[in-house]
C-alpha cells in the first residue's frame, strides 16, 4: 500500500458521521470492556476519567463496559457498576459530563448476564441465575424457565435504565445481545427452548429483545439512539451460530429493525474473516447490506492476535490497512476498538497524526488498573 493510500484510508477514520439521530465526530468506536472497578456497583471518579482520556485523544463514540439494569440475577461481581440507584446514577452522569467535556460521545452498555451467572453469585447471592429455558450455555439445566410476568418485569427494568440515561445526559444507549448473555439466550435455540411466543424458529426468537427495544423506544422518544450489540458466537463457544446463511441472518435483523434499531454493533473476534461462503463481507458488512442500517466492526482491530478469554491474552500492535480498506468501501460506518484502546488511551490521536511506531502493546497485565 502506498503513503498516500495509507494517509487517505487514515483519513477515512476520522470523517464525521451524522445520521437521523446520531451525530459522532469520527468513525472510532471505543468498544465495552468489562473492567470491574466500581465497588458496590458505583463508578468512581477514576471509571470517569478513564473515558475521558479516550475522549480526549480522538474517540468519537465510546461504549462503556457492561452496566447492569435493575435486577438482582442481572450480574455476578459486586464490582460492575449497575445503571440504577441514585449513587450509581449520579456518578455515570459525572462520567457522561468528562467524557463530552473531552469532546466524545458515550453510551452506557444495558447488560444482564443471564444464566452466565452462578448460583451464590455476589452481590446477590440468594437470587437464583435467569434464562429464557433455565438451560446454561453448555445446555445443562439449571433453573426454571421465566414465566412471561418475570419477562414482562425484565422488559420494564432496560427501559427505565433506557429512560435514565437519556435524563443523566447520555448520547444513546447499547442494548448487550451478544456473547451468550441473556438477551441472546433468548436468540440461541441451545437455550431457548420455549414453545410460547418467546420461542420457535429464530425471527421467533427475538421477541423479547423486540419487546425491549420497543419499551426502551417508548421510554425515550425517536431520536434517541439504539444500538444493539449481536454476535454469532458465545463466550467459550467460538464456533457457534444464529444464522447459517445470509437468509437466516435477514430473517432474525427483520423484526429487530422494525423494532426500532438504529445501529447494530456487530460483535466477531476477527474482523477479516468472511461471515459466509461465497462473500467476503464481515458480520457487520452482511448486516448493513441486508438492513440499510449503520453498522459497527469490531475484532482484533489493531492488534496481531484476537481475543482470548483465558489467561496469557497479549498482542502487539498490527496494520490498519484492512480495516480502513472495508471502512472506505462502505462495508460498515464504524470502527469499534477493545483492547488496543485500553492498552494505549492515546490510540485515536497516535493513529489520527501518524505517530503508529509509539502504539503501546496489550498485555493482561493492563486489566489490573484503570489506565
């Protein structure tokens, strides 16, 4: 690739977006990473200037780590911030505040993690894990299926914390269907097993991340944005699969637009790879193609490794060339970056300026601290 290839493609990073109800400066992402420094479910002054420093250093849009709707089986650490409760509440309005004051957008992750979460978990030890059949990943069961009043509550708890991020000065919200959390739970026939309208085939199946979208919709007016996160694959579960084909895939982003999604954040660990034979369109490419909608990349971008979720997880920084390739093409409209983000928060601004050789390695050693 030449110089002058490589300064266009750069370029094409930093190009403002503007939607219906989306306005960003740039195409950067700064993706959810689950960092588990917020005591009693509290982000403290360091989870805000932690985003803030992204903000500052060229991120355009940042995804907070998972932040728990008001459930008691909604997590299992008593150190992931919840979005509910005045305390937690006022402090990520302090957080939104940094990271507009560095000149970013953010949005807070709604996550609840399903039947991920262990029986005793803290901070709630006595509440029981939930999922849409009781089944665990691996299709053991574990507790009883939810019955269609504590889905109905479910619903009701994303879209106050939907309602509250719009009235503590958020930019939008990202609903976490992916990775084998709840929400996808409900998408995955391995878990979901119900015979009411929650279950069947897999358009069928989305009814309660439908459902929510559409309270969360009604609790925050038209123009505030939804993002959805999805991904094929769940955690520990690489190979798994919703859609096997490009129909299947059409069929389950259907109702979830209709629904009301204004960006799908499209969840892979690499980027690279083609999503189905015959085409080498991404996840997200294949989701932007099928639905109009805007679409957000993620996967070992900028790093020569991809995600792992065992220990000994490290990279070195890795050429942007590809990604930059799909992003000015229009394959999709947004670069979301993890772990060289949290590597190095001065990311954005190294790539933006061409300073790549002082690019910081991701180590595993870097989850240890809010840097």
């Amino acid at each position: 690739m030449s110089s002058a290839k490589s300064e266009a493609s750069v370029e094409a990073l930093f190009k403002p977006f503007k939607s219906k109800n989306l306005e960003v400066a740039n195409r950067i992402v700064m993706a959810p990473m689950t960092r588990g420094f917020s005591p009693n479910g509290v982000p403290t002054e360091d989870v805000a200037a932690y985003y803030r420093r992204r903000a500052e250093n060229g991120v355009g849009l940042i995804v907070t780590e998972g932040t728990l709707i008001n459930h008691p089986a909604a997590g299992g650490n008593p150190n992931i911030p919840n979005f509910h409760g005045e305390a937690a509440l006022q402090h990520w309005a302090n957080v939104a505040k940094a990271v507009h004051e560095g000149g970013g957008k953010i949005i807070p992750q709604l996550w609840h993690i399903g039947l991920t979460r262990k029986i005793g978990d803290l901070p709630n030890p006595e509440a029981l894990p939930i999922g849409p059949s009781g089944l665990n990943l691996t299709g053991e069961k574990i507790t009883e299926p939810l019955t269609e009043n504590e889905i109905a509550d479910l619903i009701s708890a994303f879209a106050q914390a939907a309602a509250d991020a719009a009235r503590i000065g958020f930019d939008g919200i990202e609903l976490h269907g992916a990775h084998g959390y709840l929400i996808d739970q409900f998408f995955w026939d391995k878990t979901n097993k119900r015979t009411d309208r929650y279950g069947g085939d897999l358009a069928s199946r989305t009814r309660f991340a439908v459902e929510i979208i559409e309270a969360c919709r009604k609790a925050v007016g038209p123009d505030f944005p939804i993002v959805l996160r999805f991904s094929q694959w769940k955690a520990g579960q690489y190979e798994a699969k919703l859609a096997e084909t490009p129909e299947q895939l059409s069929s389950f982003l259907a109702p979830l637009v209709d629904a009301g999604v204004d960006v799908f954040h499209c969840s892979t660990r690499r980027y690279w790879e083609p999503e189905f034979a015959g085409s080498e369109l991404n996840l997200a490419g294949w989701t932007k193609q099928l639905t109009g909608k805007p679409t957000i990349t993620v996967g070992s971008i900028g790093l020569d490794n991809e995600f792992r979720s065992s220990t000994g997880d490290s990279a070195h920084p890795a050429s942007l060339a590809g990604v930059l390739e799909r992003l000015e093409n229009g394959e999709f409209d947004f670069v979301a970056v993890g772990r060289a983000l949290l590597a190095d928060y001065e990311w954005a601004a190294k790539v933006r300026d061409g300073r790549s050789d002082e690019l910081r390695n991701y180590d595993t050693a870097l989850l240890s601290a809010l840097n």
